[in-house]
C-alpha cells in the first residue's frame, strides 16, 4: 500500500506541476549488499532482499531473486524472482518473467503489464491497474524531474498551449452561463479578501494531500481509497472553480484599467483572463507558484462559499 501511494501521489504531482526532487529506497541502497546498480547506471538489480522496499527514480529494476515491494519513476521494472508485496511504475512498463511471482498488486501510470507466462503466478484477489497514457512523457520526466520546471518552447508546446486555452475559455463560457451566481461572488471574494482565501486554501490543501497520502499508508485498504477518491475530488473541484474564478477576475481587472467602457464584454473578460492564466501556467518556475494559486484560491473559494438564502412570499 506504501509504494500504490506513492506511486498515486507522484502522478499527482505530475499532473499538478510539483515534482519531488528526491531519488532514493525505503533504507539506504548502498547499505544493502544484495541490490547493486549496472555498469551503465540505468539498472538497479535486486538479488536477494526480501525486507527491502526499493523507490528509484531515473532507472529501471530487476529483481533477481526476492524483493518486499518495488516501484520504479521513469524506468521498467523487471521481475524474474519473487516479489511479496506491490509493484508499480510512473512511466515505465511491468514485466513479469515466466515462474515469477508478484504477490500484491501491480499499479502502471503511463505504461502497461506484461507478463511473459499467459498465467502468471499472482496472489489471489489482487488488483492491476494501468493507466496508458502519456509513455514516453511520463518516463523523460521520470528520469529529469526537473526538466518540468523550465519546458523547452517548440511548435507542439504552443500548439498544446492554444488547445488548453480554448479547452478552458469553452469551459468558463459554460461555467459562467449555468452558475453566474456562483462565480460572480467568488470573483467579489477573490476582489475583497484575496489573501484570506488563500490562506485558508493552500493551508487546505496541504492537509488534504497529507490525508490522502496519510490516509494510504495507515487506513485500511477500503477506508484509504474512499478517502483518497473524495479529497481528490475535492482537489479537483477547487482547481476547477479556482481556475475560471481567476480567469474572470483577471479579465475584468484588464477590462477595467486598459478598455474603455464600450469595448467591455463578458465574454471579451473571459477570453482575456484565459489567455493570461494560460501564459502564467506556461511560464519556466514561475508555472509552479501559479499552478499552487490556482488550487489554494480553488479551495478556499469552496469551503468559504455561502448559500444564498431563498425568500418565499407567501
């Protein structure tokens, strides 16, 4: 359960733009006699280890013998052994040899299974979960995690950046058009009491993630992922609202200090707001910081919101 958080919560951070910057296992490599790293330095070979959790970034794993679990960022990871616990990768593919054994569950973000015997030797009841998406993203930024940080600028990067762009103004035009009660008073909070709302939103957040993450590695299986489903939903929800909040916001403080009264529109706000965050969010670093506004604004938008209360007459 320790290496599925992980492995969940480095493709989160994928995702979000906050890649750790750590490379290392459970206990110290070098500490242990029977794991050793290939001439090349891309491998890591686990012989016989059976209490040894392994976490490497940048390089595949091959287990020769026996290992307690193992989960590979950016490389394969190779089982010819025996494997008690989980086996998961971010960006690399899980190959089970024949006569290998894996005996807890088997997770793959931006790869795929693929074991070698047309019955491979599991534990029964476990589960295998692959997402195959974004391969060869997943496994460059595995091996440099700190390339996401300053993205080199090409044809495809602005191209992506256009997409995301029109993805966000259509997403804010419906937005804006179903709920505009809903957003016109979070753009009024962003106005009156922006620090206060993110205060109480980035310190949110970080209690979320550490829940999630907490949440996996002591609650029992049933009670972490309902936990882990519901304040990822919760994350999810106040990027969203967080995103078209300040997408307003930002284009109606443009419109009010450099367009002139009859140039302003709701929609011409909206389009400038996107093309602003758009820009923030494509920016070397300065993305990151951006990105963390986005949720802690998000969030504190959501739990400071108030219903309005509905007046009958009689």
């Amino acid at each position: 359960m320790r290496l599925i958080a992980a492995a969940g919560l480095f493709s989160l951070f994928l995702l979000c733009g906050t890649i750790p910057s750590f490379a290392k296992t459970i206990s110290p490599l070098f500490a242990n006699p029977e794991i050793s790293t290939s001439d090349d330095q891309t491998t890591l070979i686990v012989n016989d280890a059976p209490e040894q959790e392994v976490i490497v970034i940048g390089k595949s794993v091959v287990v020769n013998k026996n290992a307690k679990g193992v989960l590979a960022v950016g490389g394969d990871v190779v089982v010819e052994g025996r494997v008690e616990g989980d086996v998961a990768t971010v960006g690399g593919n899980v190959i089970q040899k024949k006569d290998a054994y894996i005996g807890g569950d088997i997770i793959v973000f931006g790869g795929s299974y693929k074991p070698e015997s047309a019955t491979p030797l599991r534990a029964p009841g476990r589960e295998t979960v692959m997402l195959g998406v974004f391969e060869d993203e997943l496994r460059s930024f595995g091996q440099n995690p700190s390339q996401i940080f300053a993205p080199s600028f090409s044809m495809s990067f602005l191209a992506q950046r256009l997409l995301l762009a029109l993805f966000w103004f259509v997403v804010s035009m419906v937005f804006t058009t179903i709920a505009p009660g809903a957003v016109g008073r979070a753009v009024a909070r962003i106005h009156l009491s922006f620090l206060k709302v993110c205060a109480i939103g980035a310190l949110a957040f970080i209690i979320i993630v550490g829940m999630i993450v907490g949440g996996a590695l002591t609650l029992p299986d049933y009670l972490g992922v309902t936990l882990g489903i519901l304040s990822t939903f919760l994350l999810l929800l106040g990027y969203l609202f967080g995103r078209v909040a300040l997408q307003v916001s930002a284009g109606k403080l443009i419109q009010k200090y450099f367009l002139s009264e009859n140039n302003r529109s709701e929609t011409l706000a909206i389009l400038l707001g996107v093309l602003l965050w758009t820009l923030l969010l494509s920016l070397p670093y300065l993305w990151v910081v951006a990105l963390f506004l986005v949720f802690a604004v998000g969030i504190g938008l959501v739990l400071t919101g108030r219903a309005v209360p509905k007046w009958q007459t009689p």
